[in-house]
C-alpha cells in the first residue's frame, strides 16, 4: 500500500462512524473569533467527536493549536450573486 492510500486508510478508520462537529459562527456573529472557535472545537474533541469542520483560515490555525482529532477546514464566500455559499 502507498504512503497517500495508507494516510488515507488511517483518517477513514478514525472518523468512520463518528461525529464531526462544525464550529462555526456567521461573520457579524461576536462569536466569530478564532480563540472562540478553538474553544468550541476543543469541547467537542472533549466530548467525542472525531473530526471538526472549521471555516477560515484564521480560525483553522487556532483549532489546529488545541486539537488533535482531524479538521475539515472551509472556506465560504458568500455572493449576492448565488444562495450557495
């Protein structure tokens, strides 16, 4: 087995049949802080979830300094052109 299909045989074992948590909050929201973010992601890795789905790359690097569970990090832009962020 390659390296890449071994990495991607380990992430599938540990979020398989899992939960994982988006932590997020809208742009105009006060909580919409990179520190409150991570803490957000940190209670749910406490409290079992097996992956996090963050938005921005901001708040990515605080989530990526408290957890250790994998990050499905996003990046949304929002468009008057399309409902679809």
């Amino acid at each position: 087995m390659t390296d890449l299909k071994s990495k991607i045989q380990n992430l599938i074992s540990k979020i398989q049949n899992g939960l994982i948590v988006s932590c997020q909050a809208p742009a105009n929201s006060p909580l919409c802080k990179p520190e409150i973010i991570a803490a957000l992601a940190e209670t749910a890795e406490q409290n079992g979830a097996v992956g996090v789905r963050i938005d921005s790359p901001d708040h990515i690097l605080a989530v990526k300094q408290v957890v250790r569970v994998p990050i499905l990090g996003i990046y949304k832009v929002v468009s008057a052109s399309s409902e679809v962020y």
